[in-house]
C-alpha cells in the first residue's frame, strides 16, 4: 500500500548519517553536558544555584586569584597559599597590617568596552555586603562585612581596610563572590525599588572576565564566547564554550562516550570509576578539599543525646561497604575522622571507629538500650543516587544492633526546611567549604553559633574556645595544638560520623588538557584547551 | 452457569490470546499470594561482595547495585504493586461510578455540579495532578494510591453517568418507580448492574495503566519509599544503569511490569468480546 | 460555528475555575519552603524570612490568593526561582517544543495505530488481529520512560544511527529563524531542506517513544469503530451495489469510524501531554513538562501553576477542536449545533 | 410445448450454516426456485424461516461466520455460489442488486443520497463522469422524488423513511438490473407510502422487464404483487405455487394455516387463527421435515427424505401428505 512506502521513506530519510558536522567550529567549542544549569548570572542574585557560581567565575573578574600548582600525579590544581593578580596588578599591605592597598590594571576594560576603574571595585563590594543572603554571608566569613571598608583612592587604587587581623580576608577575596561589575551599565537598570538592579544583572552580563555572554536560554544551555581584549590573564584558548543541560546521568554518559560531548563532571560515581578502568575517557580525580560525607544525629533530643548510643553507631558503620559499593572507592575513607586528607591537621590514627559489630553491641548494652529503639533515617532525595543506597546499607547495619529504622527520601526543597528545624534525629548528608582551612569547616560544621550546617545542633562551649582561638592564632605550633584539640574533641563526642571524602571526577575526553581543579567544584574554561 | 463456562470456553478458544491473559493474571494473583515464601534470597538482604553480578545459576535474575537478589525483589514486588493497582482502580470505580450514577439519575444541578468537579479533574494534567498529591502529602503507598484512584475517577464517572442517562427513561425503570421503590434502590437494584459490563472493561484497561503511573512517579523519585521493592522504582533504578551495561537491573522488573500490565489490557479486550453482544453471533 | 465555540468556553469556565482554585491549594500545601530552599545552604533564620516576605509567601493564605488572581487577570504568572525568568515567557518559548514533540508523537501513533485498527477490523480473530493487538498493547505496556532510554541506548548508543539526546537540535547548529517557534515548521518555511533534516533526526527517537505509548488506545478505538461500522446496514447496501473493497473500507466505513476515533484522539493528546514530563526528562527536550517538573521538586510555586494552568486551557482548547472537527466529519452535528 | 424457457435466477439444493458460540445453525437446508426473466416471485414465511439468508446467500453478503456448504446459483450463465468475488462484484449493483428493509440506516448516515447514487453509476461505469450528477438527478426524479435537484446534496437523516427507501430503489436501479432482490421493502411504512413502493417497482420493473424477488412475512401484499410464490418455513421450501393457487389450494399444512392466518377485509379479528408451536431450534439434530412437531398430519411416513412433488404444472410441495 502507498501508506507503507511513505512510512519506510521517512524513517530511511531520519536514520541516514547526520552531515559532517561543520568541523572546523568544533574544533574551537567545548562542550559541556551537565545536569543542571545557571539559574542566574548574577553570583549576588537571590538563591543563585551552584552552576550559576561557574557562570560568573568566567564571565567577571575578581580583585585577586589564587596561583596554580602540580600535583605529584600530574593533575594541576589552584594553590590556596599563593595569592596572584588577576584586576589588580599588585598590592601592598600596611605596615600595621590593618589594610590593604590594591593596584588595578589600566588598560583592563568591561566587554561592552568602558574601561574598569576603582569605583566599580567600590560599587561591586558594596553591593556584595549589603544584599544579603549567601553573599553577604560569605563576605562576612572573610571579616569584610562593612562598605566603610573599601575605599577609592583614585582610579586605579583602591584600598580595603581590615576590621580585625583574620587571615581569611585576603583569601576570601579570590572566592567567586567579591567580583568586579560594570557600575555604570547596572546603575542605568537599577530603579528605586532594587537599587542594585538585582532584576537586570540576573540575565545580563556586566562583567569584564575572560569570557562574554553570547545566549543563555535558562533550562536549556548557556553559550561563552571569548572576550578577545581580556588583560587580567593569559588569554584563554577556546574561542566558544556551550554548557548544555542534559538531565538524563545515563545519556551524558553516552554522550561522552560516542564523542557527542567534551566533558562532564557530575556523572554518578560508578560511571567514572567503569570510564576511568576503560581508558577511552580522561578521567581526573581529586578528593574535594575540606570536605566529608557523613551519618548526622540529633544530640539534643533522645534517643541520640546518648554518647554510648553515638559511639554504639560509629562502630556500627559499614565504611569499607559504602566506600566500595557506593562510591565506588572515587574519594578517600575517613572512618570517622572529621578532618579531610588534603586538609591540614588531618591524622589518620585520630579515630579509633571501625565497623566493628560486637564492639556496638556491647555499647548498646553500656547505653542502657540493648534490644535498641526505632527512629526515621533521612536523606536528601537531590542526592539520591549515592545517599539512598548508603542510607539502605546503614540502616541493615543499625538493625543488627537493635537500631531499626525507615527511610525517609525528602525532596530538595522540604530538605533545607528540615535541616533548619534540627529534628531529623539521623540522617545521611555531606558538607564542602571553600577556604581550605580546618577552622573554617568546624566554625560552620561544630561551633556554638548553630549555623545551618550544624544539623546535629551540638553546642559544646569547650569546642567554640578551640575554634574561635584557632581561627585567630598566628603561631604556627599553637595553631596546630588548636586544631588537634578541636578534632580530637569531635571524634570523641561523635556528634556526626564521617564516612568518605568524596571525589571531584572530570571526564573528558583525551584531547582535552589545562583542567585545573578549583574549590568552587565548578569549571574554569580560561585553562582548557581543544586539540 | 454451564451456558455461561461453555459460552466463557468458547471465547478463550476461539481468541488464544485472551486465554494467554488469563494465563498470565492467574499466574500473577499466585506470585502476589505465595510470593515471599517462594523465593530463594531475603529481598532485602544486600550483599556487597556479590554487588551487580549479571543473571547466573545463583541469581537467575542477576544483583542489583547493594548485591541484593532482583529475581527475589521482583517477585515480592508483585504483591505491592497488584495491591497498589488493584486498590486504586477500586477506589476510583466506587466512587467514580457512584458519581456518574447519581449524577446521571438525578440530573438537575447535582449533575452540572458533580460534571464540573469531573471538568477540573480531567482538565489537569493526569500525571502532573498525581505528582503534586504524592509531594504533597508524602510517598507513603496510601498517597500512591489515592494519588492514583483520584486521577481516574472521571472515568468511570463518565462512563457510569452516559449509562444511565440511557436506561433512565427506560420502561423498567418507570416500572420500579411505579412498584413505589425510592431513588437510591433504584440505583443500586436496576440502574447499576447495567453499567457494570463496560465498566468492567474499564477496569482492567486501568489497571494496567495504574501500575505505570506508579511507576511513573518512582521515576521522578515519588515513588515507593525504600528499601521496599517495587517494580516502577526498580526499573527508575536499573534505567541508570543501561548505558554502563548492567542492563539485567532495569530489564526485568521492567519485563515484568509489561506482562503485567500486557496482561490487565488483553483481559479487558477479551472481557470487551466476552461481553459485547454484537459479537456474540 | 461561533456558537458552538462560544457555548464551549463557557462551558469550560468553571472548570478552568476550579483549576486554579486546586493548583494554588495544591501548591501550598507542598512540603517543601521555597525560601529556605533560594535562601541558599548558608542562609539564616533572618535571611530567609526575608525572601519568603520578598516571595509574598508570609501573607495568608486568601491574600495570597487575592494576589495571585490578581496577577493572573494581568496576565503576569509570576516569577520562577529556578530559572529566574517571568514564567511567562519560559512557557512561551517552551510550549512550542512540548507541542511540537506531542504532535508528532501523535502523528507517528496515528500513522501506525490507523492502519493497524483498520487492518485488524476487517480480518476479526485471524492472526492480523491478534499481532495488532499484541504489539499496540505491548507499546503502552512499559513505562515510557523507560521505553525513552532504551530507544537511545539501543539507537544512539549502541548502532549510532539517532543523534545525540541533546534536546531538540544538535549543540553545533543554530536553531531555524524562529517565525512560529515550532522548529519544524520555521525551517520548512526556511526551506533550508538540511536544516529539516536535523531537526527530524532530533525528533525521531522522542516522537517514536511518545507515538508507541499512544499506539494502543487509538488502534484499540480504530478497530472497535470499523467492527462497528462494518456491521451496520449501509456498508451492506453498499457492498450489495457491488463497490469495490477500497471505496467500501475506505470512504464508507473508514470515514464513518472516524467519529469515535477522534474524540480518542483528544483525550490521548491531552494524556501524551501529560506524559511527555518523562520522555521530556529522558531526552532533555527544553518543553514546558520538564520545566514544571524540575519547578515541583523544589517546590517552586509559580512555574508549577502556570503549567497547570497553560494545560488546562490546551484541554478545553483541545476539546474545541475535537467539536469542531466533529462537525466537520459528521453533518448531523454540524446541521444540529 | 416448447421445452421451459431458461429461468433468469436457478436456485438449487442450497444450504446454508451459521457457525455461533452455541454451535453450528443450518439455517438453509437444499432450497431451490427459479425466477423467470421479468416475473415477479414472492419469498413468504414467519420472519426467521431463512428468507433474508437466502437473499444475502445469492449476492454473497451473508455474515463471516455464515458458510454456503452445497448448492448452486445459476444467474444468467453465472453460478453466483462459486463465482470469483471480482465476477460477483461486476454483478452485483449492475445485473443483480438488493434493497433493505429499514431504508434509513441502510444509506451511509454521512453522505449525500445523491453521491451514493453517483458511486454506483461510477463504480459500474456505464455513465462518464461529468454525467454522473446529471444523470442520479434523473434517478432521483424517476423515483418520484419531489426537488431532485436539490435532494441530490440532502442527508439520509433529512429524509423520512418512504423518501429513503426511494433513494434505495434509485440506487439500486441505477444500472437497470435485470433482478431486483426486495428484502420487506415496505415494512416499517405506513400503508400509503407503502403502496406507492410498491406501485413504484412495479412501474419500473415492468418498464425493463425486471425479475423482482419480493422477501415478504405479508402474506397479503405477496398475493397482491407477484405471479408466484415460494413458501419458507424453518430454512426449507416447503411449497412454490402461483399466488391464486397458493391461497385457493394451499396442498401444505403450513401454508394452509398461513393462509388462514392472512388478515382478509372481510373477516373479523376472532377468526384469524394463530399457528400453534414455534420455529424449531436449527442446531439440533433435525427431523427431515422441520414443520413434524408443528403438523396436526404427522404421520411415520413422514420421517422419510423430503419428497418434490409436483402435484400440479408449476405447482410443487415439500410433504408426504400434501392437503
């Protein structure tokens, strides 16, 4: 019948092979698969996502960077103990150590083309400490918390004055937040209402960085084109950058196995270690610094306020089986040692925790509760594929000792509403600071104040001494002596029980070189390069 | 009854698929019976050491990612999921055909009323009405299955509704209402039993489609809460694990989730044959 | 005509009413507090009391309500936090790509699901009519997701013949100029005869996924109506006047099963609409399904409402259609309305 | 006298089955007739005695599961049983054709009347295709249909039920058969309309020397239209006779009691005797003469192979001990 011969046609017509793809652009176009992309392309914006952090990394500049170095393996990564310029071409720091002076370049100029000058600098860290949220927090945790601060000397000086000696402050002016806008394009959007044009910023580029905003269609894909008249740095390689959002783990999997797509990094941990072993792919693993993936209990409400009942769980873990069969071994074991291997204080003999079943029995004993209790076990559904198998495999676990359990799996928004109640009595869950220093991650994860991070709400005065000291001290042996304390104290209480440091896996393929691993876990497209 | 066996035979024989169906249905209802104390490994023992370990004399169906048994898993599954189904389908069929009837019986206001509840019904997205009713409340199975039955309520409502409106002026029901019985015996004695063929039908088209749905959800991680094994969040699993080459995992429970629902729609067509007079020549 | 349209919208009224009564409620009662969510991991109690006064979320619940009718009489469906634009114009440049992926869904079934019914019907109980049967039914017998990942693992994957699932073009061709926003039609109005090509290809797989879901309902329908039809008294008479078998199938009995067939039709595009949320996920197509699906999870109010919203209308729109080519196939409802 | 003249229709031993979920229904049991060139040959029976399955077994439209297991039909020249389905087709509409009893849902609901005509005169061919309207106009007109220019484009449902039947008469006298198959053309009208069908056919036929089959359970309008009569009972003919004959000297029991059963003017309600008993179930085993439970005359001889006899020229009937 003629129907049938029209059929056949079609489906003949749709399966040929696709032209030769215009090869030449191809080469100079990188393109990256993701899950998910930007929600904004402001790093100010309310609720701006983690891929938007990448966005702005690329698309602004910042006062300073940090500088390169190369690890024994090869792989090259940022070097947080080295600061290099970037806007500003060199600074000094004064004599009584309570300010700094920075030099910005001349000839550095935004990609609409009006040169940069001091008063953006002032407008930019302005804007950074007053909107709030996320922005603000992070400026604060680098002591920059007030506009009086930054000052403008004259177009190419500007001079940040320190409100107390917190070593953090230069670093913390590397971090994406504290970036360099466009003042004056933004103040033509800005209205009464939102003085800061947060509205426009969003989904407008006002940035002077390496790379410009060609199209971003928000749920789709974002396109980078080079900024060719770039001064901050060595002018970057590729000439376009396609970020392309492909929610289906499986297919950018594919993707990059038929040679579709150049790299991804959030590809479930069993694919990088199956593309690692196949050798097809160039895989480049880096255990994510000052960070761990841990079982949080509540120690303010029973039947986890219990110490015995704590340790009791520690040594009912089964680390090596989570590490093997979820992770994959892509990360590094920390059995219950709070600080991360490429952190400084980490020992590997702090922690005494092994999966050690009669040990956790007879603390359950100890506790008063031998034939145990039940409670809910909660996770993170964003998080699913690694923490649901590790919450199926610690809950088998717990029951032999008596701990029976069921399995919440909460979606991402209802998540952070419960982590900010502090009632989940246990759950599994994972924390990553950006400034690489142990302090840090206690003041967020163990100290007093009750941060959000602080989801097992333990609040020990002895800790908060250890951490406030540690974050202040200048000598070098004190400082480590604070750090031993506060970790020692951590392992001991065992408020939470680190499992694994996970990894930051980048797969790409073989004619991809110049990854740099940053803290922000997000791409830096200004050091990659195509063959 | 013996008209009723030779006329059921005669229909199986004469169409061997639906006599398949019936087969596989049968074969279902014994596994969601018997299920757990058939099966060689305990469904929710995993196994580390055995992890994703391809289909072999020792799994017949292969282990999934914590090494836990699949052919156990989607065995047990079964009970869950025929229940799942089954009690949703039930649930919109009482109450679905409970509007129709009264609707279509009385007329009059209840029935603009009760078509305009139906109206917002089917005008929201099926799937998406589902997903916001499980958010909303929690996967628990209950949510599952309310989400579930809300969604085909207009269905049988519809279906019942057009039914009656048929028969309401029809002789013997004038005659009932003679005879002095009241509205709802009405109901309940004459109008009713005449709608159940097509509804019948209904049913098992919608129990297929029922199991889907659940699994639908499970897919976009509203499913079933874990380590329960159900077939929709096995195969949300195992789709994972297609590209990587462990295709055992999402294959079989997604074999036996098409049987299943393979085997409600071919029962409804044959129960469509069984009861459509037109083909009873 | 008008009045059966305008009859028709009226109609609908109160059920769109009633839609949006549930969806502000449903949404609410959602678990999740989008303010503690974009408050971001880092944020304070203060913080995030400050975005939910922003959000307009520490009202009650009837002000909020007022609002948002408000808001929707003036056309504005608010703001969604994931992607940062007015939801607006998210739906509108991605109601194209969901229709588009649905129509052609729906054509493939039709193409295939026509013939199938017709070719069952008229050979009843022979193994044509079982083989029908067992291949539609086994088409909506998996979940479409997971038919989706199959479709790419075995054709993109494995053979190489599909694209890459990278949504509705390939990441290194620029879309056609957009006239309708349908790319498919934008580049036949292109006439660039490359440009269709690649669009098709993009579209194959995701089409076919969708089109075998909804294989089984229209084949089911088409062979019941032919069965229907074909035993009736005038297809007798005309087969007694000695038609020929095409003019008999085709412009006597096709024609007249068409009735029923396409009142399927709309409800099965209106369910594909729905269903393509998955398939939509699986091949990262950028239509409104994906975009409301991703807005639920994180309990993100207004892209949710406003997809709802924008589905609703399609139905009642839908159902317009169907009367009005009701009316086109059968003159007894054309002469009556 | 020369040797009998060819009959137009020749209807031999034919037997029809109905295969059903009950079994297997021999509907038709060795029926025979003939139909001379012009006549006009009335089929009367109690309705389900197999008068519609004998029509639809000679232009082969009977119901799949119907099977003709012996028999044959000659048709000028042409044995309808085994002819090929392309020399039926040509037949069919052009030298044979049929018209239906409930003449409304016997024409395709959503099509004009005038189209259908046009479709036959298309598929037959004998007209070229810038006549075709023209010339189903004419039809329409020939049928006595008022307007015909304008009813050419109407709708069955616009058309009351004697307006239908005479679109049906048109449509299938397009091709001026040479036998005309009237399966209860008139039942369903009121009597008016009814006997301008049937004065319409007659008209007609007589005009072309049309053969008519009239398929009637009116006993009344049988006597009325045709030359003779072909008595059915129980998918047997049990007796053939010419109309006076038939009701003067009704030789079969059965249709002596039909006969009797026939409304006159004259008589009254009471006298009109109703026929004892029932048709009997044909998927049983079967006595050789179905009407034995019925017959006040059964006798053992009875149970005998069905005789022929030709009691009289022209005169057949199917009993032992014929009246």
């Amino acid at each position: 019948m003629k129907r049938t011969t029209a059929l056949s046609l079609l489906l003949a017509l749709l399966f040929m092979p696709a032209p030769e793809a215009r090869a030449q652009s191809r080469s100079e176009t990188l393109l990256v698969v993701v899950e998910l992309g930007p929600n904004s392309m402001d790093i100010h914006g309310v609720g701006a996502n983690r891929p938007a952090y990448q966005s702005s990394w690329n698309l602004y500049d910042r006062l300073i960077t940090y500088g390169v170095k190369t690890l024994p393996d090869g792989t090259r990564m940022y070097d947080y103990s080295v600061l290099k310029p970037e806007l500003a071409e060199s600074w000094q720091i004064a004599p009584d150590g309570m300010s700094a002076t920075f030099k910005l370049r001349k000839d550095a100029k935004f990609h609409d083309g009006t040169p940069v000058t001091a008063k953006d600098v002032k407008w930019s860290f302005d804007r950074a400490v007053t909107v709030g949220g996320f922005p603000t927090f992070q400026m604060k945790a680098g002591s920059l918390e007030k506009p009086e601060q930054f000052g403008v000397v004259d177009d190419y000086t500007f001079r940040v004055a320190f409100l107390r000696k917190d070593k953090l402050t230069m670093p913390d002016l590397a971090v994406p937040v504290p970036v360099i806008m466009n003042s004056e394009l933004a103040r033509k959007h800005a209205t009464s209402a939102d003085p800061w044009a947060m509205e426009w910023v969003k989904n407008n580029d006002t940035g002077g960085g390496a790379y410009k905003l060609e199209s971003w269609k928000p749920g789709q894909e974002s396109i980078y084109v080079r900024f060719d008249e770039w001064k901050s740095g060595p002018l970057p390689k590729l000439k376009r950058v396609i970020v392309r959002e492909v929610p289906s783990a499986g297919n950018r999997r594919a993707l990059l196995e038929r040679g579709d797509a150049d790299i991804s990094f959030d590809l479930p941990p069993k694919d990088f270690s199956e593309i690692a072993a196949a050798g097809k792919l160039a895989v480049v693993a880096h255990p994510v610094e000052n960070a761990h993936a841990y079982v949080g209990m509540n120690v303010k409400n029973p039947p986890f306020n219990n110490l015995k009942v704590r340790q009791a769980v520690a040594y009912a873990i089964p680390y090596e089986k989570i590490f093997h069969s979820v992770m994959f071994d892509r990360g590094a074991l920390l059995m219950g040692n709070p600080i991360a291997t490429n952190t400084f204080g980490y020992d590997a003999k702090l922690s005494p925790y092994k999966t050690d079943m009669a040990k956790a029995k007879a603390l359950m004993a100890d506790a008063g509760v031998p034939n145990g209790f039940e409670t809910q076990l909660y996770f993170d559904q964003g998080f699913a594929t690694i923490n649901e198998p590790a919450a199926v495999l610690v809950q088998e676990s717990l029951g032999q000792i008596g701990i029976k359990t069921t399995i919440n799996k909460i979606p991402g928004a209802n998540w952070r509403n419960l982590m900010l109640k502090k009632e989940m009595p246990i759950y599994v869950n994972a924390f990553g600071g950006w400034l690489n220093y142990p302090e840090y991650f206690f003041f967020w994860n163990y100290h007093g104040q009750n941060a959000v991070f602080n989801t097992m709400s333990y609040q020990n005065p002895d800790m908060d001494k250890l951490i406030d000291a540690a974050r202040f001290e200048t000598d070098p042996k004190k400082y480590a002596d604070l750090v031993r304390g506060f970790t020692k104290l951590a392992i001991a209480e065992v408020p939470r029980v680190p499992l694994y440091q996970p990894n930051l896996d980048v797969a790409m393929q073989k004619g991809i070189t110049g990854y740099q691993y940053w803290f922000h876990r997000q791409l830096d497209f200004r050091q990659l390069s195509k063959s | 009854m013996t008209a009723l066996l030779r006329h059921g035979r005669y229909v199986l024989g004469e169409n061997p698929v639906t006599g398949l169906a019936f087969a596989l249905f049968v074969l279902l209802v014994v596994l969601a019976a018997a299920g757990p104390g058939l099966v060689p490994y305990d469904p929710l023992a995993s196994n580390t050491a055995e992890a994703l370990k391809p289909p072999s004399r020792a799994h017949w169906f292969g282990t999934d990612q914590l090494g836990r048994d699949l052919l156990s898993r989607v065995v047990v599954a079964t009970r869950l999921d025929l229940t799942i189904s089954i009690c949703a389908v039930m649930i919109a069929f009482a109450v679905g055909s409970a509007a129709g009837v009264t609707g279509g019986f009385y007329g009059g206001w209840t029935d603009r009323l009760i078509g305009r509840v139906l109206d917002t019904i089917m005008a929201f997205p099926l799937f998406v009405l589902a997903m916001g009713i499980v958010a909303a409340l929690g996967n628990t199975v209950a949510n599952i299955v309310y989400a579930t039955a809300i969604i085909n309520v207009p269905f049988y409502a519809r279906l019942a509704r057009s039914e009656v409106m048929v028969r309401r002026e029809a002789g013997f029901i004038e005659a009932a209402r003679l005879a002095g019985n009241r509205g709802p015996r009405i109901l309940a004695m004459h109008l009713f039993p005449n709608c159940l063929p097509p509804m019948m039908v209904q049913i098992s088209l919608n129990l297929g489609w029922a199991i889907l749905n659940a699994a639908g959800l499970s897919f976009i991680g509203l499913g079933v809460r874990p380590p329960t094994p159900e077939w929709g969040i096995m195969v949300a699993e195992g789709a994972a694990f297609i590209v990587s080459g462990e295709w055992w995992i999402g294959l079989f429970p997604g074999a036996a989730l098409m049987l299943a629902v393979f085997c409600f729609n071919l029962l409804g067509d044959g129960l469509r044959d069984l009861i459509d007079p037109r083909r009873r020549t | 005509m008008l009045r059966l349209i305008g009859r028709r919208l009226l109609a609908a009224a109160p059920g769109l009413a009633g839609v949006i009564a549930v969806t502000f409620l449903l949404t609410r009662a959602l678990p999740g507090d989008p303010a503690a969510f974009f408050a971001g991991p880092a944020a304070t109690r203060e913080a995030i009391e400050e975005i939910r006064r922003s959000l307009g979320l520490d009202k009650n619940l009837t002000v909020q309500f007022g609002l948002y009718v408000r808001d929707l009489t003036r056309g504005d469906l608010g703001k969604s936090l994931t992607t940062g634009q007015p939801v607006r114009s998210d739906l509108i440049s991605r109601l194209p790509a969901s229709l588009e992926l649905t129509a052609c869904g729906l054509l493939l079934a039709v193409a295939v699901a026509l013939p199938l019914g017709v070719l069952a019907a008229t050979r009843p109980g022979s193994w044509v009519d079982h083989l029908c049967r067992m291949l539609t039914t086994a088409g909506v017998s998996l979940p479409i997701f997971f038919t989706g990942l199959l479709l790419v693992y075995i054709f993109y994957f494995l053979l190489g013949w599909a694209p890459a699932p990278l949504g509705r073009l390939d990441a290194f061709i620029s879309p056609p100029r957009s006239i309708t926003g349908f790319f498919l039609v934008d580049a036949v109005l292109g006439g660039d005869f490359g440009e269709i090509r690649a669009i098709l290809r993009q579209l194959a797989l995701p089409a076919i996924t969708l089109g075998l879901f909804a294989m089984a309902p229209i084949a089911r329908m088409t062979r019941a109506a032919m069965l229907g039809v074909l035993s009736s008294d005038f297809i007798r008479t005309a087969r007694a006047s000695g038609l020929d078998r095409r003019t008999v199938l085709v412009t006597y009995a096709f024609r007249n099963a068409m009735l029923p067939v396409v009142t399927t039709l709309g409800m099965v595009f209106s369910f594909l609409l729905g269903a393509n949320v998955l398939v939509e996920k699986v091949f990262a197509w950028p239509g409104i399904g994906s975009y409301a699906l991703e807005a639920l999870i994180v309990s993100d109010y207004a892209p949710v409402q406003g997809f709802i919203l924008t589905m609703a209308s399609l139905y009642v729109l839908l159902n317009l259609l169907i009367d009005v080519l009701y009316g086109v196939i059968d003159p007894r409802a054309r002469i009556e309305a | 006298m020369s040797d009998p003249p060819i009959p137009l229709l020749a209807v031999q031993d034919l037997s029809v089955e109905f295969r059903t979920r009950a079994g297997v229904v021999h509907a038709l049991d060795r029926v025979s007739f003939d139909v001379q060139r012009g006549e006009t040959v009335g089929v009367v029976g109690e309705s389900g005695s197999g008068k519609s399955v004998t029509a639809f077994a000679l232009l082969r439209i009977l119901d799949p599961s119907a099977r003709i297991s012996e028999g044959r039909a000659v048709f000028g020249g042409l044995d309808l049983v085994t002819a090929t389905e392309h020399d039926l087709g040509l037949q069919r509409g052009r030298e044979l054709s049929m018209i239906f009893q409930n003449p409304r849902t016997a024409l395709n609901p959503i099509r004009p009347v005038g189209r259908q005509i046009a479709d036959v005169l298309l598929r037959h061919g004998n007209v070229a295709r810038a006549q075709v309207r023209r010339r189903a106009v004419e039809l329409l007109a020939q049928v006595q249909i008022p307007d015909p220019e304008r009813r050419y484009a109407a709708y069955p449902f616009q058309l009351s039920g004697g307006m239908c039947q005479r679109v049906m008469i048109a449509l299938a006298l397009a091709c001026s058969p040479s036998l005309l198959i009237a399966d209860e053309p008139t039942t369903g009208l009121d009597v008016t309309t009814q006997a301008a069908i049937m004065d319409l056919i007659r008209e007609l036929a007589e005009r072309t020397n049309m053969a008519t089959l009239l398929i009637t359970h009116d006993l009344a309008l049988a006597a009325e239209q045709c030359d003779r009569i072909v008595v059915m009972h129980a998918g047997h003919v049990v007796e053939v006779a010419p109309a006076e004959a038939l009701f003067e000297t009704p030789r079969h029991p059965y249709t002596a009691k039909l006969v009797a059963a026939t409304p006159h003017a004259a008589e009254r309600l009471a006298d009109l005797a109703a026929i004892p008993g029932g048709l009997p179930d044909l998927r049983g085993e079967l006595p050789p003469c179905r009407y034995r439970f019925r017959c006040e005359r059964y006798a053992p001889l009875c149970d005998g192979p069905l005789p022929r006899v030709e009691v009289l020229p022209g005169h057949m009937v199917a009993c032992w001990k014929p009246l």
